[in-house]
C-alpha cells in the first residue's frame, strides 16, 4: 500500500471520501494503526496526559515529542505521521515555530506538524509550509489554551464564535494549511467550516460533517477507565489487559506458567 500524502488529503475531501486519524505514541500501536489502514497517525502532544502521567498538555516538551515521533514513523508503512508543536516551543514568533518544525521532521521523522491557534498563528504557519513543511492547523477547543479557554469547552457557540472560526479556519488555509483539526465545535458549525474551505476538516467532537476524524486512541480503544462523550469505546482494551495481567499473575502462583512447552532443554 502506498504512502498517504498530503495531497491525498485535498482529493479524498473533493471525492467525498472520509478520513481517519488516530493518535499514536509508541511503535506497538503505531504498527497496528497502519494495519488496521487509519490514514493519518498523530504523535499529539496528548502524549503528556495519556502516557507520560501528567495533568494535561502543558509540560510536554519537544525532545518528548521527538521520542515519541521517531518511535511511530518508524513502525508506520502506508500512514501520513504528523506531530503536534508543543506549548512553547512555537507561539514567539514563525522562527520559532520553523526551528521547532525542523527538529520534528529531521529528528522525529515526521512529514507533518499540527499548530494551535487562528489567525494569531498564520505567520508562523505560512513560514513552514513555504519552508517545505506540511502543517496541519487546530481550531475549537485547543488543549494547550485551556487555562485562558476555561477548562475543555465547546467553541464556537453562538454567531460571534462562529464567525470568529470561520475566520479563522480560512486564514489557515491561506496561509498554506494542508488540513484544519476541529476540537469540541458544534456540528452545525463544523458542516459551516468545512463547506467553507477546499482542504479537509478533521473532526473530534466536532460531529459528521467534517471531511474526516480523529480521536485519542486510548479514548477509542477504551483502555482507560472513562471516555469523553465524544468518543466511542470500539473495545474495553484497558479491562482485557487487566484480564490478561491478572491471568498471568494467577498462573504463575500456581506454577502452572511456565509449561514444558515454555522451558529449554539442557
Ligand atoms: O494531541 C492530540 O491528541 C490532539 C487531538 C485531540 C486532535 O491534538
Ligand atoms: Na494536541
């Protein structure tokens, strides 16, 4: 199977064809992502609160993200590996956010970069893509704005917002954006957005009108103890785990693991 690529993206959009997006932080999942055919696999710095134990997005740093990438590039074949510019290592200025970029992709592997933020950040956009850099915008509820957003909340309510958004989403995508992340937006207002603009919405919360989805994958797979409401749990694989770990441990007590099968010969 051949490689996606960002201009896969804009012609699955205009054949109406929908695209899927996880997350993947590792070589295991990652593997098993591309398998399984999802298109796009994200190293979203989401990484901080589902993998790295922390409360949110925040302290996720850039050398963390770069572990993270280089382990999924190199276990993805046909998936498009965007990676997400962490908070702080992008906001000062487009140089920062390019010098950001390069680390990603010379170090991590990455074909892409995803950035939060509008209009504010459309400089700094415009300075990667013309750079040779694939960026994917972030608009909705970003993460990394959370203190000044008022904890995880719908964006987008009400015609100011609304606007606001579409505002933005269309200088995203002058300035070079190869695919815009809507996060937590009303459905009505992603269908808007995404009717709006040539390259493809990607929805999360943000329901069935965008030109593809996203979703957590640890939220999708059910391998925690709770989703959010926007996510299906397509498995419970947090309790088969549990069922697995709890089979070993009793099978070891009992001697009954390790079998002969399992024991080398002298
Ligand atoms: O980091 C992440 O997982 C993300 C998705 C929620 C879009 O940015
Ligand atoms: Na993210």
């Amino acid at each position: 199977r051949k490689r996606v690529r960002v201009h896969h993206l804009t012609e699955a959009k205009a054949a109406g064809e929908k695209l899927t997006m996880l997350t993947a932080y590792d070589g295991p999942t990652a593997r098993i992502f591309d398998a399984a055919g999802v298109d796009m696999l994200l190293v979203g710095d989401s990484v901080g609160d589902n993998m790295l134990g922390h409360a949110n997005t925040i302290p996720v740093t850039v050398d963390e993200m770069i572990v993270a990438a280089r382990s999924v590039t190199r276990a993805a074949r046909r998936a498009l590996v965007l990676v997400d510019l962490p908070f702080g290592s992008y906001e000062a200025s487009p140089a920062q956010a390019h010098a950001t970029a390069v680390r990603l992709l010379k170090e991590g592997g990455a074909h892409a970069v995803k950035i939060e933020g509008g209009t504010r950040v459309a400089p700094h956009l415009r300075l990667m893509v013309e750079s040779g850099i694939p960026v994917f915008g972030h608009l909705g509820f970003t993460p990394q704005s959370e203190n000044t957003l008022g904890g995880h909340r719908v964006q987008g309510r009400g015609d100011d917002a609304a606007a606001r958004l579409l505002e933005d989403a269309l200088a995203l995508e002058e300035a070079g954006a190869c695919a815009v992340v809507l996060e937590m937006v009303p459905g009505p207002v992603a269908e808007r957005v995404s009717a709006a603009l040539t390259v493809p919405t990607i929805g999360i919360g943000a329901g069935t009108a965008c030109d593809g989805q996203v979703l957590v994958w640890t939220d999708m797979a059910g391998m925690g103890p709770w989703s959010p409401r926007f996510a299906r749990r397509f498995a419970e694989i947090g309790a088969a785990l549990e069922s697995a770990a709890s089979d070993y441990v009793t099978a070891v007590r009992s001697t009954e693991f390790p079998a002969p099968e399992h024991t080398f010969e002298t």
